[in-house]
C-alpha cells in the first residue's frame, strides 16, 4: 500500500464533496420530494412543479455523491475509478446527457446492447429502433414497472427525435448566426442587447445555454414517470401540475417547511450548480489541492462543518440501492 500523499488528499476531497452533495443536498431535498409524491392528489400547481425540481437535484446529488465517495475512497487505496457523472445537467442535447449521466450504465448498454443491435451503422429507421430499444430496457432495468418502462421510451423518442431534427436545427442556428453577425456589423446588434452585448460573441454561445435549458427541462419532465409510485399517480400529478386544485396545496411553501430551511435547500442547490460550472473547466479538487496548506485547510475544516451541521441523518438510503 502506497502512501501517496498527493493521491490521498485528491480521493478525501472527492470523498468530502460527495458527502455535501449526498447529506446537505440530496437528503434535505427528500422529504420535501416524499411529501408531495407520497400524496399526487393532494398536491397541485406550482407544489407539483417544485416538488419534481427538487427531485432532480435529489437523485442527482444522491446518485453522484454516492459514486464521488466510492471514487474517493477508492483513490485513497490506491485504485482509480472511472467518473460516472460529468456535470449532466449542462448538456446541450439528450444525447450528450446520457454520456454525462450514469456513465458506467450508459457505456455497458452502449458496448453490450447498442451496438450488437447495429448501432448508428443500420438504415436509419433501424437506428431509431435501437435507441428506442436500448432504453426500454435500460427502463425495465430499473424496476418491471410501467413508469419506467414509459421512462426509458420516453429517453428513446427524445434520442430519435434529436436525431431526426438535428439537420434542421443545425440550419436553423446557421441562419441565425449570420443575421446574428451582419446585424452585430452594422451596430444593431449592440444597440438591441444594450451592456450585455459584448458577454455574447456569437450565437454559439445562446444555442448552447438554449440547448442546456431544453436538455434539462427534458429530464425532469421524464422524471415525474421516474418517481412516481404507478401510472395512476403519473397522471394525477401530470393533470395537476398545470392547474390550481381546490382543496390541494398549490404553493411550492409546504406545510411542515419554514421559509428558513427552503432558503437553506435552495442555497445547498445553488452551491452545487456554481461547483459544477466551475468544474466545466477544472474540478473542484484540482483547484482545492492548488491551494496554499492553510487555505487547503480551512476548505476542509469549513465543508466538514457545514456537513455535520446542515446534513440530514436518518434511515434514508441511496436511491440506486433500489435498482
């Protein structure tokens, strides 16, 4: 066993930042995400709406601060794992989604499902076929239920759709680009976009951010068929969402929740979004480990301290245990 001091410190401050994302987002969100699942008819309007936002964050924190502490503790014995999140919730596409998400799943139904089937080197209808079939059984992985098998063709169509509409997209934003700069040349553009002109160099940089926002709401529409108990409660809470119920909660402040601890939950959200831009260019453990002794220190000290303090403890379990 090598004492390596570099590649120990790297594998705590990985099994660290999995315990923030793990107890302080994904556990505090929990409760919030049972109360309003647990109860589809007794929920609606914006209720219905934050509950399944938060569930975003949950089983991402919950999924990738499970995989961060195994990586983690991995790296300090000496063994290197692969990564099996890749910040997801800034892709631009589906596609780049699930190259992101859950990557160790997402590459065994690639080498061992998708491409035995023909992958992309099939007629093109073909092609489809298998990206739907890929999924439905990546859904039947997960649980032999309905709400996951709807799941995964639901991931399937969108990966078809995406594909199918690529070329038109890809001219779509061409043609934008160009108008984008011959507007841009004749100082239109500038006067339009006012101070924010000069943040946005080209039209590369809106697709993407549209692309991003597109990609997410995606997923966390399909995860209303991912966290609900049946298709009966897919429908109550889909139906739901898009009115005000009388005699429903139809406010994302739920009884049982102080204004305080959602602010607290929304700041835990917050910082995970701003690690993750962060580390769309360099991780957070490479800056940390960067850093001068005593500031490296009081990273650690500090985080520890908002874990122990703000983390959530109970008889809560990963929800990946589950599958």
């Amino acid at each position: 066993f090598d004492l390596d001091e570099a590649r120990i410190g790297a594998g705590f401050r990985i099994m660290l930042w999995g315990f923030f994302i793990k107890c302080v987002v994904a556990d505090r969100l929990a409760p919030y995400v049972d109360v309003v699942y647990g109860d589809p008819s007794g929920f609606s309007g914006l209720a219905v709406w934050a509950a399944t936002y938060a569930f975003a964050f949950q089983i991402y924190g919950d999924f990738a601060g499970y995989s961060l502490i195994a990586i983690g503790s991995a790296k300090v014995m000496g063994f290197d794992l692969m990564d099996n999140f890749h910040r997801p919730y800034f892709s631009k596409s589906i596609a780049e989604f699930w190259r992101r998400w859950h990557i160790s799943l997402s590459t065994w139904f690639r080498d061992y499902l998708y491409i035995p089937l023909g992958g992309n080197r099939v007629p093109r209808w073909r092609w489809y076929v298998n990206m739907m079939v890929v999924f439905a059984v990546s859904g039947l992985w997960h649980g032999a239920a309905w709400t996951f098998v709807v799941w995964g063709v639901l991931h399937g169509a969108y990966l078809a759709v995406g594909a199918a509409t690529g070329p038109f997209r890809d001219r779509l934003w061409a043609r934008a680009e160009v108008a984008y700069r011959r507007g841009a040349r004749r100082g239109e553009a500038v006067e339009r976009m006012g101070p924010a002109a000069p943040a946005v160099e080209n039209m590369s940089a809106v697709r993407r951010w549209v692309g991003v926002f597109v990609t997410f709401h995606l997923f966390v529409v399909s995860l209303v068929l991912f966290r609900s108990r049946g298709m009966e409660s897919v429908f109550v809470l889909s139906r739901n969402a898009f009115r005000a119920v009388p005699g429903t909660v139809s406010s994302p402040w739920l009884p049982g929740f102080s204004g305080l601890e959602l602010g607290f939950i929304l700041a835990a959200v917050a910082v995970l979004i701003f690690v993750d831009l962060l580390e769309e260019r360099r991780s957070l453990s490479d800056r940390v480990g960067a850093l001068s002794l005593p500031l490296r220190w009081a990273f650690y000290v500090l985080l520890t301290v908002v874990i122990v303090l703000f983390g959530a403890y109970g008889d809560g379990v990963f929800i990946y245990f589950q599958f």
